[in-house]
C-alpha cells in the first residue's frame, strides 16, 4: 500500500538540553555535518515519501529555514522534489496531540511518523522496510529494551511473533517494571490508518496528563490491529545527551579520518 506522507512531531520542548535548546531546537542539534531532523528526512525521502509534513510550535523557526534552503538548493543536498509543510502546534501536549494536529493535512490515507529524537543507524531505510510490510494495520517500530528501562516507553503485551513482525493484543505507555507485559518497546516509527484521527480528536489526556499515541492504538486494536515491526540497524535515544554523544561516536567511526581523531583521543 502506497504510504505518501509522512508527520515529523517537532513541537517538543527539549528541556533535556537545556540551556541549548533556548536557541536551537533539538531536532536541529547535530550529528557530524547534519542535524537529526536531516537524516529523518533522508529515511523518508529513501522510502518513497513525497510530502513531508512538520508540526512545529513557536521558535522552531530554524526547522523551516533550514528546509527552505534544502529544497532550494536540492542539487547540492541530492534530495528529489517533493513539498514540506508546516503545521503549528500551540503547546505541547503529547504525540497523539502532535499527530492530531497534521489532520486536515493527511486527509484519508495512510501515513507515517517518524521521531527525529530516535536516531536509526543502518544502510536500509527503517520506514521504508515498514512500508514495504503494510498491510493496513496500525505498525510500530519495536525494538527490545533492558526490563528496567521499560517505564520510559509503549510496551507491547504479545498475541504471535512470526519473523521481523509482533501481534500485539494491547500496549501500555510507560508500565512499570513489575507491570510490564514484555519488554518489546516502541520506537519512533509509525505506520498509522487515517481512522486514528476519529479516536484521537476525542482521547482524554493520559500518562504525563498529554494526549498519548499508544492509548489511540490500543483502542484501535480491536478493529484495526497493532504490529510491531522488529528493525534492523542500531538505533539511538538523542532526546537524551548519551543518546546523541554515542550516535555522533557511531557516525564519526564510519569516516576514515574522524575514526582516527577518535582513536588518538582514546590513545591519550
């Protein structure tokens, strides 16, 4: 099934990096020469996407710049044509909000979201290998996570398992330890029906007191179903300073010089 567009959620605060994030939103902080927000973009664009739609909120403005220039020199970013739209959401409320906010943009079809935060390392694109398993059912990017780190994500409750792809017969957004059904964790990728607006646009704020995705899906299951989509490639949390310092390592170990400055400074 034919996914065209894709919702980039870039409304957060990023009060983990704070100060910085008073100048530069996070999804602009950088990986070597791009920022997170650019290789989400690339994944996309791998997978076939032809609009790119942003929810940003005020003093995102860099965001909006920074793809003006994209597009505007696109020979030199070796991007193909496509259109970026930005969608303004006034507070941040949660995901589910974020997404709610990208309706009268997606109309009646299928589409994607993908988290710039969750930065997956890998030759193949991840939302292309989940577009290219659609079937309609709501999909999430799933990866396993240590048990006690499950509080800080969606945790599938599994029906089946059959290769790359999980049955879920519900979700829990940040269990506890003790509660946690598995530790198969969502990630930031989405494959959603455009049925999801109907449930969101009347969900009660949940976990956080935010208008959670994963409540949005765990209604639908019944009538649409979840998936989980078990992804290649090593994927890294750059919401947090960690996350980001290790994928910059990753990445700077991939070229042949940075590599070497890296070596030197363990050396030293």
């Amino acid at each position: 099934m034919k996914i065209r567009k894709v919702v980039f959620p870039v409304g957060g605060l990023g009060t983990r990096f704070l100060p910085i994030t008073r100048a530069i939103p996070k999804e602009m902080l950088g990986i070597i020469d791009k920022p997170l927000i650019h290789y989400a973009f690339e994944e996309a664009m791998a997978a076939g996407i032809e609009q790119f739609i942003l929810v940003t909120r005020h003093g995102k403005n860099s965001i909006e710049d920074y793809f003006d220039y994209m597009f505007t020199h696109s020979r030199h970013f070796n991007i193909k044509m496509g259109s970026v739209c930005y969608v303004r959401q006034n507070e941040p409320r949660g995901l589910g909000h974020a997404v709610l906010c990208a309706k009268n943009l997606i109309g009646d079809e299928p589409f994607a979201v993908m988290s710039a935060d969750d930065f997956i390392l890998h030759d193949k694109s991840c939302i292309g290998e989940m577009i290219a398993c659609y079937d309609g059912s709501n999909m999430a990017a799933v990866a396993t996570v240590p048990r006690e780190e499950v509080s800080k994500y969606g945790i599938l409750d599994v029906e089946s398992e059959s290769g790359r792809l999980v049955v879920a017969k519900s979700v829990d957004e940040k269990p506890s330890v003790d509660a946690a059904k598995s530790t198969h964790a969502i990630v930031g990728r989405y494959l959603l029906s455009p049925k999801v607006f109907e449930v969101l646009i009347n969900l009660k704020p949940g976990v956080g007191n935010e208008i959670q995705l994963t409540d949005a899906l765990l209604e639908m299951i019944p009538s649409t179903g979840l998936t989980g989509f078990k992804f290649e490639g090593q994927r890294f949390d750059c919401g947090s300073k960690e996350g980001l310092l290790d994928a910059i390592l990753h990445v700077a170990c991939l070229d042949r010089s940075l590599k070497c400055v890296i070596e030197n400074f363990r050396g030293n």
